[in-house]
C-alpha cells in the first residue's frame, strides 16, 4: 500500500511538470506573435498594379503653379504645363516610377480635414493610366513628425499618411519642369567695321579773270 506522503509528493511532481510545460508552451507562443508580422504591417501602396501604368501626371499647387506631363501617341513624354515642349525622358519616366512606390506609412480613420489640410489641399495630383482609369489626390500638411503628407482620395474614404521623401520629388516638378535640354548657340561676334578713310581733297586751281 502506498504511503499518504508519497501520493502528495506525486501530485506536487505532477503539478511542477505541468507548470513547466505550461510556461514553456506560453513563451514560445508569445515568440511567435513577436516574430511573424501581421497582416495590417504588409506594404501598402497609395496607387496599385490595378490602376495600370500612368500616362499622364498633373500637379496643381494651391498657389496656382501647374506641371504637366504626357505620353502622346508614339509613347513619348511631353511636357504640356507651364507650357508645352519636349520633356526629358528619363525625368519623366522616373517621376512616372515614383507615382507607382508611393508608400502609405499609415491610415487616420475619422479625423478632422481641416486639421490635416486635405480639405483645401496645398496640392493636388491627378493621374491617368493606360486603362483609361483617373485618380486624384487631395495633399495636404506634413505631419508633426515630418514622415509624411496627410493625403486623401478625392472621392473619399480614410486620410492616409503618404512618404515625405517619396512625394517630395514629385512636387519637386513645379519648381523644375522635365524640359529637354537643349543647347543655345552662343552669338558669334561680329567685327565692327571701320569706317573708311576720307580720300585727300585734290587742291583745285582757280582761274583768276584779269581785270581790265
């Protein structure tokens, strides 16, 4: 027959092994959590591979500056505001790259749009894609922590927090247009001609009429 003692030191070993295992399950879970992002962490983009590839960009500042560029019919870039003439293909394209890495860093569900400048925007920006789709977006202050631009959709929906870095390099077109550079023709110098000289005056010999 066993002993009363020995049943409760069994029971207390039991008790131990449970606790250590418990503990042991907890931590790892609670590793876990720490180590694998959730779904709400994942990049988010402000325009998607849904919108297609931009065809055109226009930024229109509160101020009243405007930029404008285009793809025309032979897929070429061409600057249209302030004025129109060719754009430089490589700035064009890169600011055509940058509309499709505009990162959101976060969402501001119900704020004030006064407060965060979106509903009289600083700027807007209007893109249209290769499948005829066209978004604008209301830009409006920096944030306190001076990351990002409140920005919002114009047809509604959440403010959101778009990279600083990344847009300013695109508002950075109102003040530097994609012109294509070209070179002016320096003026050639001309030589001032010198004038003549006068030819020496021949002495004439006058007839002097003798008096009678």
């Amino acid at each position: 027959m066993i002993r009363r003692s020995t049943v409760v030191y069994i029971v207390i070993l039991l008790a131990l092994v449970g606790t250590f295992y418990y503990i042991k399950n907890r931590k790892q879970s609670t590793a876990d959590i720490l180590v694998t992002p959730s779904a709400s962490e994942a990049t988010t983009y402000l325009f998607t591979a849904e919108d297609g590839v931009p065809t055109s960009i226009r930024i229109v500042a509160k101020s009243g500056e405007t930029v404008e560029v285009a793809r025309d019919a032979e897929n070429t870039w061409t600057l249209l505001l302030p004025i129109k003439a060719k754009a430089e293909q490589g700035a064009a394209e890169a600011a055509a790259s940058q509309i499709t890495t505009l990162r959101v860093l976060d969402t501001v569900p119900n704020v004030d749009l006064d407060l965060v400048g979106v509903k009289v925007p600083d700027y807007l920006l209007k893109v249209k894609f290769s499948n005829n789709k066209e978004r604008t977006i209301k830009i409006g202050v920096v944030t306190p922590t001076e990351s990002g631009y409140y920005v919002q959709d114009a047809a509604g929906g959440d403010v959101l927090i778009v990279s600083k870095s990344s847009l300013d390099s695109l508002l950075g077109m109102l003040t530097s247009p994609p012109y294509l550079e070209t070179l002016t023709p320096s003026p050639v110098p001309t030589e001032t001609p010198i004038p003549p000289t006068p030819a020496p005056e021949t002495p004439t010999n006058e007839t002097v009429t003798p008096q009678t």
